[in-house]
C-alpha cells in the first residue's frame, strides 16, 4: 500500500488534538504544522509540541500576525469570562483560518499530502466566520485551481471532520481513539508557569461542559475547580 | 468623499509598480504589503521600499517559506537563462499567491480597506496556476466568507487590473500614469551589489521585450545590453 501523507493543522488544543487522531486512525502520516503567532497563549505551542511528538513531521510556524494588530489573542486587552458569545467574537483574529490553511496548502504541495485537516467545528463556527462550512467549501474550490498538483488533477481535500460535532461529540470520538486530552490545553487565559487551564474563558467553559456531557471524565488541570 | 483605503500587494517589480500607480489614479490611499520570504533577490525589496515612499503605509511581512522549500526562488538552483516556458515553471513557490492574498486580506480588515490590488497578469498566468482569473475569482467568492467584514456584507473586493495586459499594454498604462520604471527590478537573478538586471532570465527577457512593443525608452540599468 503506498504511504498516504496529511498536514494536520496541530493547536494544541482540543479539537487539533482530535483531528490528528483522526489522520492517524486513517493511517495518514502526518505533518503537523502549528503557529507561532505571538499569541498570548505560549502554553499552547507546548501543547502542540507534546501532540506532535509520534507524527511524521511537526513544524512550527513562526507568522508575525502582531504587525498588524487588532485582536485580543494577540494584543493585551482583556479576555471576557464567563459571557455568552454572540456574533463575531472580540478575540476574532483576522482571515486567521485563510492564513493557516495557506500555508498549510504549501506544505501539502511540497510534502506530497493529499489532505489537510482543520479542527473547525460546530460550536467555533458560531462565531467565527472563518469556521463555517461553507467557508471551507469556499476554500477548497480555491485551493483546487491554486496550486500545481491541483492543476494536474492531483487536488488537495480540505477535511474538516469535526465540523458537524458538538465538543461533547468530538471528545466522546477522540476518547474512542485513544487521545490523551490531558496534554492539551485550549484555555484563551492559562494560569502560573505551569500553563493551567483559568477555568472561566468561554473555551474552558465549552471544554469542561463537553467533557461533563460525553460522560468522559475531565483530565484537564485546572487553576480552580 | 469619504477616504477609500487599499492593500497593494507591492513585490517591487514593473506590474506591481503599476498596480500601485492604477490604485493611487482611483484615490486610494494605499497600504503596500510586501514579503520578505527568504527570497534570493533582495533588490526586489530594495525597490518595494522606494515605491512605497509615498503611500500611506507600507509593511514588510517576514514570512519564511524556507522553512518549506520547493522552489528555485528561495533556494540555491540555477534560475534558467533563455528558455521557453513550458508548463509551470521551476520558479513556482507552492500556493505563494494564495498566502501573499491571505496576509492581504487581514491587513484589509484592519485597516478597512474595500480592495486589494494584485499584479497578476496574462503573461504569467500562462505558468503560474495562482496567477489566472479563475484562482482570483475562486479566491473572491472564499474572501467574502472568510471575514468579518465579508459576512456583514462589506466584502474586499480583490483587484487585478492588469490581468487581461500583456506586459506591453501594462508598460503603456504605467508610463501614462507616470510611474518610473527605473525604480523597479524583476530580474530573477540580479548581478552586483548594484543589483543590475541580469538581461538573461525569462523575466528581464520579457520586460526589455515589454518596453520595445510599448516603444517606451527601457530605463532598466543592466548588467549587460
């Protein structure tokens, strides 16, 4: 059988952690590519890294989305805890999810792969315009006339297999392949050195009412119970 | 009249000077992006920098596709002197388009920018897949669902005015427009310190070709004549 290579586009969090099971499960091998984007979230990359560690190839990124300004994932304001998220998101980066899959596209060409997979989802798409699934319809058009092999005929599939799930679905899946959530992390405001989850973000509130609703008991180390 | 803000997508070559020149004939005030890709022509940056003297921005993006590799533009081939291109040439950076628009498209959002112009046009697009008219459209319809401004209707729309021109009518239109070309470099292999057109490689050849069929005097310094 001829070896089947994927980039996984690798948060660190959750759902990246998810995905990349997921790859694995198809007996992709997988490249990982993770960004370092001078987000807040330096944890994260440590995440990812520890994620990576039986993949393939595992490059970080550096992107330099700061020179540009405008988001709460790279700037200094304040998270909101405990809000219910309507519209857009203040810690909206912009054309974040374009960007990645960019480049995650060049690596796909120049690694051979025949997919890429992207941890969007139900519960992100919400708010963020970029996780819908007819953004990804949208870009998977694009990237079909983009790049070489897609004009060979040789496309490039964008999987976003999550898309459809809840978090509780996309744990109870990710439980059924093995993945260790507790080395992931996908709080937007971690605390102390250690990089423990706050417990209050609308991430940590998503995660910890998905793990309570899977019926899966909750690795995540938490600041506060 | 309200102030109309745009991203010029500035390589520093004769089309995106012309571009830049087309943008500023519409009155945009124009904030030029370029990249620093670890490409071998450091001139070409050179020269982005002093055709943006003017504009009302101008951000030098690192990015770092040699993380990557894949291409003779970033790493240590023979660029091909005197050949026909067939096909997609070697010097084909996998989805650069498709991430040099992404960056753009950020950049748009933050500064409320209704247009990116980009200096793909018909000569390169008989190569490059990321240069033809139906990447750009396919690249559109993915932009207005990709953002937040796109999903509240006020999409980016993307430019390429020069994308019906052969290199001769881009020559004519810039030359009435008042663009001095002796600013620009698109040699793919510069000489000296200088940075003189090598006078050899398939750009210089259609450049110099370019000014003769525009009967415009070529203000290109070469290495050679």
């Amino acid at each position: 059988m001829d070896t089947k290579h994927a980039v996984v586009l690798l948060s660190g969090g959750l759902d990246s952690a998810t995905i990349l099971a997921v790859a694995k499960s198809e007996d992709y091998l997988c490249h990982c590519l993770s960004f370092d984007y001078g987000q807040r979230n330096r944890h994260e990359l440590e995440a990812a890294k520890r994620l990576a560690a039986g993949a393939a190839s595992h490059t970080i990124m550096p992107i330099h989305l700061d020179h540009f300004g405008g988001s709460a994932l790279t700037g200094d304001g304040e998270v909101p805890k405990n809000t219910e998220t309507k519209g857009i998101p203040v810690t909206y980066v912009p054309a974040r999810n374009t960007i990645f899959l960019s480049y995650a596209l060049a690596l796909a060409e120049i690694r051979n792969a025949e997919a890429v997979f992207i941890g969007v989802n139900s519960v992100d798409y919400s708010g963020y315009p970029d996780c819908r699934p007819e953004f990804i319809a949208a870009y998977q058009k694009m990237a079909n006339l983009a790049t070489k092999r897609g004009v060979e005929g040789d496309t490039v599939t964008i999987r976003a297999p999550l898309q459809n799930l809840t978090k509780s679905g996309i744990i109870a899946w990710g439980t059924s392949l093995g993945v260790d959530y507790s080395l992931t992390l996908t709080c937007y405001d971690p605390v102390g050195a250690e990089g423990l989850a706050c417990g209050g973000c609308d991430s940590c509130r998503l995660r910890r009412q998905g793990f309570l609703e899977a019926g899966v008991d909750d690795p995540t180390r938490y600041a506060k119970k």
